[in-house]
C-alpha cells in the first residue's frame, strides 16, 4: 500500500474514532438527562446525515446487489449502535494503515 494512502486510510480512520466518541460521549449525556440507558442506533444517524436518499438505498441494494442482503444483513447491522460502528470501524482502519513492521533477521542484502 503506498504511502498516500496509508496516511488517508489513517486519517478517516481517525475521524472515524472521534466521530465515534463524539457520540458515545452525547449518548452518555443524553441517558444521564432522561435517566435511561439509550444508544442512537446507526440508522437514526444515516437519516439524519443523508435525508431522504436513505430510503432509496434499499431498492439499490435489492436491485444491484442482491435481496437477501438487504433483509437479514443490513438491516441488523443498521441497529447497531453508532458509536460502537464508529469506533470499531476507525480502529479497523488504523489497524490497516499502519506502517508495516520490519522484518529482523533475514538478510536483505549481501
């Protein structure tokens, strides 16, 4: 992977990570205000980002992608926490950007 895109793997994986605490962080206060436990789930955040072309994404996917995939899939993942899907998310992708290690004890040159 080359360098460029390593450092933009890393950054939206950090974006990613603060997003994600950024709503951690607003659930938390949010529960301790109404004294319930409550996570936003993915989806209330994609309709609130995107609008109305949220709704145009299941006719997408059924059509170009498959139906199933839709159905039993998505539409558990979208119940997901926001939060969780972010932070877990950004790590993956910092895990991926990282630099790769080197490798100590082979002989490269002679």
């Amino acid at each position: 992977m080359g360098e460029s895109l390593r450092f933009l793997v890393r950054m939206l994986g950090y974006l990613l990570v603060a997003g994600g605490f950024v709503v951690l962080l607003t659930d938390g206060a949010r529960s301790i205000a109404n004294s319930v436990l409550r996570f936003t789930p993915l989806v209330e955040t994609l309709i609130t980002l995107v609008g109305e072309r949220f709704r145009l994404l299941q006719p997408a996917v059924e059509r170009n992608l498959h139906p199933m995939l839709w159905d039993p899939i998505l539409v558990n993942l979208l119940h997901v926490p926001t939060a969780a899907a972010g932070l877990l998310l950004g790590l993956l992708l910092l895990w991926l950007g990282a630099a790769p290690k080197p490798v100590i004890g082979i002989v490269t040159r002679r």
